[in-house]
C-alpha cells in the first residue's frame, strides 16, 4: 500500500514537473512563467488533495481544490493587469497539471489513460509555435473546408442510424424479388446496409485529407500524410489508401503518397495481433511468423519510396488557394462502391457455404479482412486445421491488397497505381515464402 501511495506520488512529480520544464523553455527570460518547481508543487497539490478524497476526508480535498482555484485566479488577475497580457495558456496548464496529480491518487480512469492525457498535454504545449504557422495565412477556404469537414464527422455520422438494414427491412424490394419466383427465405437477414458504419468511410477518407494536410502544415506536406495513414491504417487500410490514390492526382509527390500507403497497410498487419491474439492464440503464433516477415517488407518498401527523390521535386505544387482541402464526391462513390461489394461478396458467402470458404473468403477480401480473420480465428483448431487457415489467410490477404490497386487505379493517379501494385505483389509474395518451411 506504502509502495502504491510512494509510486503514484513520484508519478505527479514528474508529470509536474515535465509540463514545468515545457513551460520554461518556452518562455526562458520570462520570470512570470511557472517553471519545473512550480508545476512539480502544483502536481503534488493535487496529489495531496487525491488522497485526502481517497481515505475519506473529501471536505480537506475540497478545500485544497478550492484554495488552488481562488490563489490561481488571484495570480491571473493581479499579472493581467500588471502585464497586459491576457492569455491563459500558463494558467489552464496549471490546472490540468493539478487535474493529473489528483487523478494519479483517485484512479477514476486507468492509470495508461492518464498517462496518455499527460502525453497529449505536453504534445499541445509545445505546439504553439508550430500553431502559429499553421494559423498564419490560413484562407476563408480553408477554414470553410475545416468547418465542412466538422459537420461531416459530428453532425451528419452521429445523426445516422446505427443498424444494418437487412432485405427484409425493405418491403418493396422483397416483394420484387418474390414476384420472380426465387427462394429467398435464405436471404430475408442478409445485412444491406448500415448508414453510419459506411458514413463512417466516407469520414475516415475525407479525414484523412483533412488531418493529412494539418499535419503537412506543421511537419511537412510529405510527412504529414505518412503520420495520418499510419493511424487510418489501424481503422481501415482501404479507406486510407483509396484517400491517398485521390490525394495522388493533386500533388507531385506521388513516391510518399505510396510510402504512406504502404505504411497504413503495415498498421493494419499489425491489428492482426489484436483481433486474433484474445480468439485463437495457437492460430496466432501460427501465422505470427508470415505477419512479421510482411511488416518488415512493407517497413523495407516504404523506406525506399520515402528516401526515393521525387520526379517533379524540383517543381513548386501548385498553389493550393484553388485547391479544396478535400473532395466530397469521390469519398462517396467509393463508399457506393464498397455498399456493392459487400452485398455481392455476403450472397456469394450464403450461395456458397462451407464448400466453397476459400473462394467466398476471397470475394469477401474485396470489403476488408477484418471480418474474414475473426471468423478464420475463430474456425482455425476446430472446423478447419491451422495451416488451412493460414493459406486461406495468405490468399485473402494478398486478393485484399490487389483490391486497393485496383481502387488506386479506378481514381488515383496511374503513377501510384502501379507502384502501389508492385509494392502489394512484393508484400503478399514475402508472406507465402513462410509456406515453404511448413
């Protein structure tokens, strides 16, 4: 119990006294800014008030939050007026910084997630000069296109219901079918469409542009649709590679547009390990191997794309005052495109059952694998044997990658294209060398 009260104490000094230093040598000859011993003192404030609440005394932690609160307004009002300097960024990190030391010792949220808030906060602090270039010149267009993208992602998705839409939910569309005769009892809960999980496509492909350019902003256009896909990739590699074949027809530097591809289909490999690791972790140790050999030749590919000298570097982009910050329309037809796809590839898995699983899985490949490894996962060791499942893995992995080539090739540019379809026969050629010594 000593230990636990002695760690968690020792926890709020750092996070105190790391947002301290941050906040020092961002202002170094200001005398004003609260520095490593103030914010250190501020954590252990909160600390100290976290366990008072704990042990029963909430009125003692009270009246600690309360005095931090009154001597902390206190301090802004008498340096506002002195200094005329009328910002709170100092002031708001000071109480977060209390926030953290007190959430250390209550232990409301798990302890990853505080760190995590932490890491967050320090990560904003440190951005303000990199906020002000990206503010600066910042057009009517732009902050439109911001603004667009909010009620896309807030106000359209969450207003869209949640529910799979099955045939038998559509009376009319039943009663044509039924006038031609079919049979189709076996096809009354086939799955149409679910609104927000495809709206939530449709966000993913358009954010990605969005957060893409934000990021080049701060970091480099380059390098900022690298960092964005890599995070997309845990989402949905399709989507991330469909907005970068997009994002290909805009800009010259189509070799980094490939290498952030190729980074969001090496995220996706790695979510293998958290969708099957808590189903079948035989299986996973099983395929663990061909995972790891195809991460290393995607990390291998995309090095190579983003060292590789672009064709038109020493050309100027065009400039993007004309440009929209993303494009609506083509996020829509490849979600129409996916809504088809996923029809066509859930009659084929009902059409064929257990006796046709590979080639349903393969047609199924064309939506995503998420599904068709949860259901592998769940099959591997029981109806089917390991190394069935692995090779029905491989033939749908590498039929998953030629589908984003032909994505990239339907409204990407022809450049991307190909690059991208070299890069997925290399990756899914790296995963069935591991066939060889099984």
């Amino acid at each position: 119990m000593f230990s636990d009260l002695f760690i968690n104490l020792l926890l709020a000094l750092i996070f105190g006294a790391t947002v301290g230093l941050e906040r020092e040598s961002s202002k170094p000859n200001d005398p004003h800014v609260g520095g490593i011993r103030t914010f250190a003192l501020i954590a252990l404030l909160g600390a100290l008030a976290g366990i008072f609440i704990q042990h029963n005394q909430a009125a003692i932690g009270l009246v600690i939050v309360i005095g931090f609160l009154a001597l902390l307004i206190s301090y802004y009002i008498a340096e506002s007026l002195h200094t005329k300097d009328f910002g709170i960024t100092s002031e708001v990190s000071a109480i977060a910084t209390f926030i953290l030391g007190l959430m250390v010792m209550v232990q409301i949220i798990p302890q990853q997630i505080i760190i995590a808030v932490f890491v967050i906060v320090v990560f904003v602090l440190s951005l303000k000069s990199r906020t002000s270039q990206l503010m600066a010149g910042l057009s009517r267009q732009e902050v439109q296109s911001f603004i667009s993208y909010a009620i896309i992602a807030l106000v359209a998705m969450p207003a869209l219901p949640d529910y799979s839409y099955k045939l038998k939910d559509i009376p009319v569309l039943h009663q044509l079918i039924e006038t031609t005769g079919a049979n189709i009892s076996e096809f009354d809960n086939l799955d149409l469409i679910n609104p927000r999980k495809i709206w939530m496509v449709v966000v993913l492909i358009t954010g990605i542009d969005v957060f893409g350019y934000v990021l080049g902003r701060l970091v480099g256009s380059r390098n900022g649709f690298a960092v964005t896909s890599f995070m997309a990739g845990f989402v949905s590699s399709t989507s991330a590679t469909q907005s970068l074949a997009q994002r290909s027809n805009q800009t010259p530097f189509v070799n980094h547009l490939v290498g952030a591809a190729v980074l969001a289909n090496l995220a996706s490999f790695l979510q293998i390990f958290l969708l099957v690791g808590p189903l079948n972790m035989k299986w996973l140790l099983a395929i663990v191997p061909s995972i790891l050999i195809m991460v290393t030749t995607a990390g291998i590919i995309a090095y190579f794309f983003f060292v590789r000298k672009e064709p038109d570097e020493g050309e100027k982009p065009e400039s993007k005052k004309a440009t929209a910050i993303f494009s609506l329309a083509p996020a829509l037809k490849f979600a129409g495109l996916l809504i088809i796809i996923k029809i066509v590839t859930k009659v084929c898995l009902i059409l064929f059952g257990q006796a046709g699983f590979i080639i349903s899985s393969i047609i199924a490949s064309f939506a995503g694998l998420d599904a068709i490894i949860v259901n592998l996962a769940e099959m591997a060791g029981k109806s089917i044997t390991f190394e069935f499942a692995l090779l029905t893995f491989l033939m749908v992995n590498a039929t998953n990658l030629l589908s984003k080539s032909f994505y990239s090739w339907l409204q990407g540019n022809r450049s991307f294209a190909i690059k991208f379809l070299i890069s997925a026969v290399l990756i899914a050629a790296s995963g069935a060398l591991w066939l060889v010594f099984i």
